[in-house]
C-alpha cells in the first residue's frame, strides 16, 4: 500500500473533516487513483500556482470513464449522481485529491481543502 506523504496525510484529514466522513473513505479514494483507474485530462496552472484539473475517472463498476473538473470556484462531473441531484460525487473528491498531489509536486504545497466553500455547499445540499 502507498503511504502517501506527511503533507498529502494532512490534506486527507482535513478533506475527511470538512466532508463529513471516515478519514478511511478518503484513503480509499486516495488508493483508487492510478494510471488506469484516472487520466489526467489539463492541469490549469494560474501564475506559480495549480488553480484546477481535468480529468477522466473510470467507474469503479464498469468501463465508463467520467469527466470531472475541479477548482477553486466549483467542480462539475459527468456522472448521473452528480448531475441529477447536483451533488458531490466520488470522482469530484477523487478530482481535489489528485489536485492535491499535483499541487505538491510541482509547487510544493498542497491544496487547502477549508478554502473550498463548494466542497460544504455541495455537501449541504446532498442531506
Ligand atoms: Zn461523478
């Protein structure tokens, strides 16, 4: 199993916090990220900072790939969960943890969960 860095742990617990869940659903998530499970579609780079992503997440039951995109604003994905009820889905928390780990790799700071208001709009929304 992948031990994610000490600065990836941190933005884990405080996703896992701000969403309301087991800290262990997130680590899912987190695992569930690999070359064949998720494709990078754009990184949207503003300046010295990585202000979004792209990407296409396959479902976990079948072939289908999602296009999700995530961002300081707002996130959208294709999936029917999150379209018909505007909700959060596993690929949009999928998106800000892969956003995350790009983040850190190429600025050296990981993205800050509590400056997304979007991530406790949606989740309001969803009860
Ligand atoms: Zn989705």
């Amino acid at each position: 199993m992948r031990q994610p860095p000490e600065e990836i742990k941190i933005f884990l617990l405080n996703l896992a916090k701000i969403l309301g869940v087991r800290v262990e659903k997130i680590l899912d998530l987190y695992l569930y990220v690999s070359p064949d499970t998720v494709k990078i579609v754009e990184v949207v780079e503003r300046g010295s900072e990585i202000a979004g992503v792209r990407l296409a997440v396959k479902s976990k039951k079948s072939d289908v790939w999602y296009y999700t995109s995530v961002g300081h604003y707002g996130a959208k994905c294709t999936c029917r969960g999150s379209s018909v009820g505007g909700k959060i889905c596993r690929h949009m928390v999928i998106g800000v943890i892969t956003w995350s780990v790009i983040s850190l790799l190429k600025t050296g700071t990981a993205i800050d969960p509590s400056a997304l208001h979007w991530l406790k709009y949606l989740k309001e929304t969803e009860k």
